[in-house]
C-alpha cells in the first residue's frame, strides 16, 4: 500500500485554506490535513464530518507545529486577517509565520506554499506604512526563501468574493461602492476560491520537476486587470440593470484605507504581469472569466 501524500493546510476553515482542503479531496492525488488552534470547534468539526484529517497546532507554540507536521510531504499556509490593530502589538504574524517555516523545515517538509502579498510600504515607495497585513508577508516570502525549503508563493490580487457585499439595490437599480478610490481606478482580481486551489494544486504536482523551475518563485494570481467602471459596466450587462458607483468615505482603519489609498495613487497590484499569466500557463492552470463569476456567483444574489 502506498503512503498518503500528505498536505497540511494553515487557514483550513478560512477563504482559501477551505478551498485548498475542498480541491485536494476532489482531486485525490494529496491527503489534506487541517492544523487548527481548536480541533473541537464547529469549523473544525464540519472539516472532519467531511472526512478531512483534523490536527491540534498553534502557529504561536512551535512545538506543536512539530508534532501537526509530521509526516506531511507539503504545506499550505495562509494568515486569515484578525484585529488589524493586533499587527502593532504582541505575537504577530511574523512569529506565527516564522514558526510555521522553521517547524515545517525541522520536520523534513518537502514542499511550502505560501499565500502572500506585495509591500504596500515598497509599492508607494514609502508613503503608506500601515499595511502590515501586506507588508509582513514579504518579510516571510523573504525568510521562507532563506530556510532552504522547497517553496512557492502564491499573490492573489482583489477578491471577487469580496466584490457583492460592495453592491447595494436602489431605486434605478445597483449601485457599487468602495472607498476612497475612484472609478477609473484599475484593480487586479482574484477569484479565491476557484483560482487559488487550483494554481496550488498545481504547484503540488510539479514541484519535484526540475525544468518547471518552480521553486523560490512568486505567481501573482490575476484573471483580470480593469477599472472598477468596467467591472460596475459588466456587473449591469449581467444582472439586466442600470449599474453607477460610488466613492465611498474612508472606513477609519488606517491598514485598510491605505491600501485604497495606494491603489488609487499608483495603480493596481501586478500591472506588469500578463493575463493570463504565462508561468501559470505553463502548469496547465486555466484561471477563471470575471463573466463566469458575474454568472455564477453575483447573479443568484441579485436576480431580480
């Protein structure tokens, strides 16, 4: 009997670490293991009612991270956003993440996908400085590089999960909001759940081929490029309805307006990347169509 490939998953009951665990038990070829702080929660359980492997592992105690690796061929790790205030003080995610490196290493992983993120403090050459949710996460794509694991990072660009909570009905119709930026603003988007398990799965697959050259490189995740008017435009060719937007006030969170802030100020993340991405193209990964999502997702929410 052949031994199960095992992939352990950070973030299993998040966004994408959920999708990740969803694509491997589809798939077949891994066996996902979701570490989780609390085996015994509701998240947990419904992740081992669907037959999913469930390991008790703080990113905060090395130690049990040693003991939720073991025996795992790869890892997928991504840090969900708690308290953007907790970034400034006590364990943050630079020691989580750092305890998730050096654990994976001790326990001869052979593989580490990391979901990552730009510096926003680089981006605007040192204008905005709060975004540590983006900025901390090159300081661990720059440490995972470092410990000699065999390695991958994953750059999403904008959620489209994100993009119908933004979306509200009035009287001639929808109206789509979003602070501080424009509507001329040009975003890069991401569909997380579909595009993110499936670059990763990918990455899993090739990894030990060495004329992929997959290791230490970064693949930014962008289905589309395009001003927020353009996506409102497609929004209302899809739903049958007039579509406007709105400059919305700052929210008051500095980590989070300043990303607005910046995006509008220097453009959207991985301008310089082609759609579609070639590197991901050259892994057999097909991302999917924003008028996909506008169908399968926006539509049903909205359908008049």
């Amino acid at each position: 009997m052949s031994l199960s490939r095992i992939v352990s998953v950070f973030g299993a009951t998040g966004l994408q670490g959920s999708a990740v665990i969803r694509a491997l038990l589809k798939d077949g070829t891994f066996t996902p293991r979701a570490i989780s702080r609390d085996p015994t929660s509701e998240a947990a359980l419904k992740l081992k009612a669907s037959g999913v492997e469930v390991v008790k592992g703080d990113p905060l105690n090395k130690a049990s991270l040693l003991s939720a690796l073991h025996g795992s061929e790869a890892v997928f790790a991504v840090r969900e956003l708690g308290c953007f205030s907790s970034l400034h003080q006590g364990p943050n995610e630079l020691v989580q993440g750092k305890n998730m490196i050096d654990a994976a290493k001790e326990v001869s992983v052979k593989f580490f996908v990391f979901s990552s993120l730009p510096s926003i403090t680089d981006l605007s050459g040192g204008k905005y400085k709060n975004c540590l949710h983006f900025d901390h996460k090159v300081v661990l794509d720059d440490y995972l590089r470092a410990s000699g694991l065999a390695c991958a990072s994953l750059l999403p660009g904008s959620f489209l999960e994100n993009y119908w909570k933004c979306l509200t009905q009035i009287a001639t119709g929808y109206d789509y909001s979003v602070p501080i930026i424009t509507a001329n603003t040009r975003q890069a988007f991401t569909w997380a759940e579909r595009e993110v398990p499936a670059v990763t799965l990918a990455l899993l697959k090739n990894y030990t081929e060495p004329s992929k050259n997959i290791s230490g490189n970064s693949y930014p995740i962008v289905n589309a490029i395009m001003t927020f008017a353009e996506l409102a435009s497609m929004t209302g060719e899809a739903l049958g309805a007039e579509m406007t937007f709105t400059t919305a006030p700052p929210l008051g969170i500095p980590a989070v307006d300043d990303v607005y802030k910046a995006n509008g100020e220097f453009g959207a993340l991985y301008n310089s990347t082609p759609v579609p991405n070639p590197d991901l193209v050259a892994l057999g990964v097909t991302l999917g169509a924003i008028e996909d999502f506008l169908e399968t997702e926006v539509k049903p929410r909205f359908r008049k």
